[in-house]
C-alpha cells in the first residue's frame, strides 16, 4: 500500500510538471498573447478549443501542424501567424496540453 501511494504521488507530481511545463512553453512561444487558457483573446480560450476537438483522435497532430504553420478560418477570427520558432516536438507537446485544458 505504501508503494501504491508513492507510485500516485510520483505520477501527481509529474502530470503536474508536464501541465507547468507546457503554461511555460507557451508563455515563452508567445501563444499567450493571443490565447487565454479560459477567456477568449485575440484567439479562442484553449478550452473552447479543447472542447471543440475533444472527440477528435487526430486533433492533436492537426493543431500541432497548424501551430507552426498558422491557419485561418477556424474560429473566424482573423489569422493566426505562422510559428517557425515552434519545433514539431514543442508544437504537439502545447497541442496535446491544449487539448487537455477543460
């Protein structure tokens, strides 16, 4: 019983780590000058669009390339830039924290 909890709290701290990571990413990526976790900004609240694509499997790999690419005409509102600063690692890793923000 002692394991298991140290086993839940190990994992805990590292989910937590990974969602503190990813609001780090983007802070330094620049995706929070348009986006908001809970409030739309320029761009849509990252839980509209976790919302919007929650039933979609291959959502993340999409937004990641939209990431580094830009696009338009999802959210009708207005461009997003593309983010060649982005790496494809970093872009699917902000995707998928996206994607879980509820």
């Amino acid at each position: 019983m002692k394991t298991l909890r140290a086993v839940v709290a190990a994992t805990c701290i590292l989910l937590s780590g990974q969602a503190l990571a990813s609001m780090e990413l983007a802070k330094a990526k620049n995706c929070l000058i348009c986006h908001d976790v809970a409030a739309k900004k320029i761009g849509p609240a990252y839980k509209d669009v976790a919302a919007k694509y929650a039933n979609d499997k291959g959502a993340a790999a999409r937004l990641a390339a939209k990431i580094r690419a830009g696009g338009t005409g999802v959210w009708n509102m207005g461009v997003m830039p593309a983010n060649p600063q982005v790496n494809e690692a970093e872009a699917l890793t902000l995707a998928k924290w996206v994607l879980s923000q509820k």
